[in-house]
C-alpha cells in the first residue's frame, strides 16, 4: 500500500479515499458538506477555546489533532520526521490569518469547497474559480523569485510541539473539563464550550471522528495530497499528478453523497453557505493566494505540521488566530451572507498578501 501512496497514483488513490471519508463522516453525524474542513474545524477548535464566543461553532473537531498526530506517526515510522523552521514564521503566521479570513468568507477551505461542489452545492464553484485566480497570483510571484527563505534543521525535540498540542486537544474533548465562572443558568462554564445548537453541535461520534483523522493524517502525509500545491504544480509545471487527486475526491465524495442521499443540487438554501458570488470568488482569491504564498493549503499546513515543521505550525496557529479574530469582529460569514466587516477585512487581507508578496520577491539574475 506504501508502495502506491508514494508512487505517482498516490494523490489518486489518497484522493479518492479521503473524499469517500470525508462524505461518511457527514454521514455520520458532521455538518452537510463538511466532513472534513480545516478552515470552519479550526475555527470551531478556535470557539471551544473560548478565543470567540460565536456560540453555534464551537467544538473541539477531533478530526484536526487526529491528522497531525496520524502524519506524526507516519513519519515517524518512515523516517521523515525532521523538525525544521525559521523560514520567516511571522509572515507565514499573518498569512495564516489572512487565509482564514478569506476561507471565513467563503465559508470552507479549498477541500471543503470541493465538498461543497459533491454536495451539490454550486454556489462553491465561484470559490472554486477564486481560488484557482489567487493560485495564479501566488504562481506569477513564484516565478518571478517570490521566496520566504530557507527553513533550517531544529533540534528534534522542537517537532513535538504541534503533536503535543494535538494529544492535549483530544484530553480536553474525552475529560470535558469544567470549572469557569458560573453563567447565569447556575452552570459552570468554561474553559472549553460546546456548541448545544447549530453547525458545532452536529459531529461524528468521537471514536469515528479520532480514526477519521488519523486516516486522514496518515494518507495526506505518505500521497503529498494538497489541494493548492495539486493547482501550482498544474499551472507552474503543467504536472497534473496531483490534480489527479483533487479529481479523485471530488467524484469518491459525490458517489457516496448521491449513494446516502446527501446529494441535493442547486444553488439555494445549501447548508452552511451563502449565495453572495462575489464574495465567494474574492473570499478565495484571498486564501489561494495566501495559501499558495505560504507553501501549500490548510490541510497540507496540518501534515506539515504533524511531520516537524515548525513554518507550518506557526501558519495553523494563525489560522485559529484569525477564525477568532474573524467572529470577534464580524467578518465571518452565514447562512444569511457576509459579515457587516467581512468585505473590508477581505480588500485589507488582499492588499496585506500583495504586499508580502512584492516586498518578498527577488528579481533572479
């Protein structure tokens, strides 16, 4: 098996088992169309935390520690743990920021918005063009010398950080701790929420969730399966192997979908999303570009992770900084459409990207 998720028909294969995952894991018990989003998951893991108090999205998704530790076992045992960094981590944090701001808007990341289009939902598709467009930003920087440095060797121990989080997380999920203020019902509240109404309370049992993830974890970091690389190496290089993944999972999500009737086509009343085009497309301009700036999409920022990159944990730490900041100040996306502040935030996150991007591009000689 090792054997084909490291061969060229890895991404397929890897592909086409996690879209079939990600649509039994709607299956059983996740929110429509988002078995599997490092986007809305995180930002759900942001409001468990306390870091918002949107109070519909908050639980701590099993799913996001479990693929870190699932790609930190992976390399562990095919010996490709090698803990790294220092390739500009606070640029790469605000990207990550700027990235969930974008993925907030449109409501998912780009394997969500893959979801989305397997669900039957179409409005995804205008994601689907915007983060093509901001991959295609990101690339014209890429040729033109676009770089954030070189990550350096760290001592071995430094990889542990991320995998050590991911166990606390899945504690916190089993003990349930208690033992903040009283709320006004006479219960004790806090330091972690749980969702009692809408997208946050609906999730897969847990035991299901914690092997969904480690699966997940363990096929993304063998195959490289990576939803923006598969776009930068399509257009960049014209090498569509990892496209072929993308492929993959879109149909293995449909076909399952449509087996479970969880197919419902149309643009309309889809769950968890909204009908403004627009913003859609501008949304995942945004996060193509930060995404494809910072080396790979969220679910790739998770494995890299997971595998000792210290780059990639300082993105995903980003990440959860801004699904905060996002509901904090209203820029986060609904059902009913974009956040009173989402359309600012997203002009301002754009402009924050095209600057980095120019003032981290060297003309090569």
């Amino acid at each position: 098996m090792d054997k084909i998720l490291t061969s060229r028909q890895g991404p397929l294969v890897a592909g086409g088992v996690l879209g079939a995952l990600a649509a039994l894991l709607v299956w059983w018990g996740n929110p429509a169309n988002m078995g599997f989003c490092a986007a809305c998951f995180t930002r759900d893991i942001a409001g468990a935390l306390g870091l918002h108090r949107a109070g519909i999205v908050q639980y701590l998704r099993p799913e996001i520690p479990a693929a870190i530790l699932g790609a930190f076992a992976s390399a562990l045992f095919f010996r490709e743990y090698a803990p790294r960094g220092g390739s500009s981590p606070l640029v790469r944090f605000f990207l990550g920021v700027c990235a969930m701001f974008g993925a907030l808007v449109f409501l998912g990341c780009p394997w969500r918005a893959y979801l989305r289009v397997a669900g039957g939902d179409w409005n995804a598709l205008y994601g689907i063009g915007g983060l093509a467009v901001g991959a295609l930003i990101g690339i014209a920087f890429l040729w033109n010398g676009f770089s954030l440095g070189a990550a350096e060797r760290n001592p071995k121990a430094t990889g542990l950080v991320m995998p050590v989080i991911a166990v606390i997380l899945l504690a916190l999920v089993v003990l349930k701790p208690l033992f903040g203020p009283v709320g006004s019902d006479g219960a004790a509240t806090g330091p972690i929420f749980f969702s009692k109404e809408g997208p946050g309370a609906a999730h897969a049992p847990f035991l299901i969730s914690l092997a969904g993830g480690l699966i997940i974890g363990w096929l993304a970091q063998r195959s490289r399966f990576c939803t923006v690389g598969a776009l930068r190496d399509l257009f960049m290089l014209r090498d569509g192997y990892l496209f072929r993944g993308i492929v993959s999972f879109t149909v293995a999500a449909f076909v399952v979908n449509y087996a479970l009737g969880q197919f419902h086509p149309g643009f309309e009343k889809q769950p968890i999303a909204h009908t403004q085009e627009l913003w859609n497309f501008l949304g995942m301009v945004l996060s193509g570009l930060a995404f494809t700036l910072a080396g790979g999409c969220p679910g790739r920022q998770l494995i890299m992770a997971g595998e000792g990159d210290a780059d990639a944990g300082v993105f995903v730490l980003g990440l959860l900084t801004g699904a905060a900041f996002a509901h904090n100040f209203s820029a986060a996306s609904s059902g009913a459409g974009v956040g009173p502040w989402g359309i600012p935030v997203t002009i301002a996150s754009l402009v924050v990207c095209l600057l980095i991007g120019f003032s981290c591009t060297r003309k090569q000689a």
